[in-house]
C-alpha cells in the first residue's frame, strides 16, 4: 500500500506521531473527542498531520477494512467559512463507511456528527499529477453521482487548525451515494444543484459550481497533491469532491433529504 499522500518529515517525533494517531483510533473505537493537537504540539505542521493520519489508516488496513477512495474538503468558501480553514485537505474512505440512499445510520458511531451536500467522481482510469487539470480530471472521470458526506470530528472543535482537521482523517466519517449517475458529457456538472432539508424544513442550498468553480477541480488538485509524494488516483476509486453547502447538524431522530436537481434525491435516517 502506498503513502497515499502522507508527507514525511515535520516536527514531531514518530514516537508522538504514534500516540495521536492511537488517541484518535481509541477515540474512533469510543465514538469520543480528544484534545485540540496543535493546543498540546503548537509546533505541530502540516506534514505532521499527514503522518498522523497515515499512521492511523495503516492500522486500520492492517485491521481489515479496505480502502475504496478519497476525500477532499475545504475546497468552498461556504465550508472555509464555517471552518476558519482556507485550504482543501484530503482523506481515505472505507468500504465500511459507504451507504447508500434509504439508509438508517446510528448516530451514536459518529462524534460531533454533521451532514453536507457534495458530489462524488468514480474513476475509469488511473489519474497522475504533477500537471494534471480539470479537462484530465474530466475525462478520466467515469461518472459523477450525488453524495451526502457523514462528518465525525473526534477533535475538539473550538480553535481547531487545519492541523487538528487533517490528523483525524479531514473529519470523514461516512458517505450517502445517490442512486442518479452522469458522465461529465451529460451534464454541466457545474450547476447541480442541492437543497438539503432536515425534518422536512430547508437548512442549506448551494450550487456545485462553488467547489472551485467546478467539483471535478479538485480531482485534479489531488492528483497533482499525490504526485508530489510519488503516489497517483487508482482505476475504480471514488472521490469525494467536497461540500457546497455549510454543514447542518443533526442527531438521532432526524430525517435527512437532499435534493440535487436532474441528479436526483438522496435520504437518510439517523437513529
């Protein structure tokens, strides 16, 4: 398996390296919260959080689960708003954590649990920076479909960094797919739209043109991040191209619908 990304180096011994990424694994098995690292290790970079969060996903492969794609967040300036982040940052996704729409999901397996409204790409062909651009992205891109992102922040989140944020797996936690797949010769895939509701009442709407003037913008952003560290997108992975909308709380009881347009409906329950 490769680094999928993880920079070495930074400034934290591996020793401490080791220890959060345990923290945020207990955490993960507990369904808690653990303090703020950059609160403990204000030295704490970027790389470190990478390391982290590769030490982290390397244990949960050698546990068993299985590795179906990315995730890419903070790529809207409605979601580094909400965050008080101004770059995007990346994590892995487990086929454990793919739902699909109709689902019932314990909120109780998640921490500080909120929803937003993306698209995700299925990949037809394996995807390498260092120059890679949207028209790439685009034609390796198999099909989009709509997606509801479950976050999961097992870090505390007043005065979080993008530091905190990329340590624990850029807050990923799960993922609604709709049942509605476009090739990008389809649809402008720009002007999806998303209403997303909460016990029948309108919380957020948004475009996904407000991912980086276009979701698939990120696909190439990650190809291009990957090959830094000699890595690339595989065949058959799916991206999570980030969130047009700000993300909406919720908790057990509620009822999540999410309405894209021409690419359909997605709903969830939380129990």
């Amino acid at each position: 398996m490769s680094d999928g990304g993880a920079t070495q180096g930074g400034s934290l011994p591996d020793q401490v390296i080791a220890q959060l990424a345990g923290e945020l694994a207990e955490a993960d098995r507990e369904h808690g919260v653990i303090p703020r690292i950059t609160a403990r290790f204000p030295e704490a970079t970027i790389e470190d959080s990478y390391r982290i969060q590769g030490v982290w996903r390397d244990a949960q492969l050698a546990a068993g689960r299985r590795l179906v794609g990315r995730k890419i967040g903070l790529t809207s300036k409605a979601m580094q708003q909400a965050t008080g982040i101004t770059e995007p940052d990346y994590g892995v996704m487990f086929d454990d954590t793919v739902y699909r729409s109709g689902a019932v999901i314990d909120s109780a397996a998640f921490s500080n649990v909120r929803i937003e409204v993306e698209l995700a790409f299925v990949l037809a062909r394996p995807l390498e920076g260092p120059d890679c651009t949207l028209d790439d992205a685009l034609a390796a891109i198999d099909y989009a479909v709509p997606a509801l992102e479950v976050l999961n922040s097992h870090i505390e989140l007043e005065g979080r960094t993008i530091v905190d944020t990329i340590s624990d797996n850029a807050a990923y936690g799960a993922m609604v797919l709709g049942e509605v797949h476009k090739r990008p010769d389809e649809i402008d895939l720009r002007w999806v739209p998303g209403v997303l509701s909460r016990n029948g009442e309108i919380e957020e709407t948004g475009v996904a043109a407000g991912v980086l003037g276009h979701p698939a913008t990120g696909v190439a952003w990650l190809a291009n991040k990957f090959h830094q560290h000699g890595d690339r997108l595989e065949a058959g992975e799916i991206i999570l191209a980030g969130s047009f909308t700000r993300p909406m709380w919720v908790a057990a009881g509620d009822q999540v619908r999410a309405d894209y347009g021409p690419m359909g409906v997605i709903e969830c329950r939380f129990s």
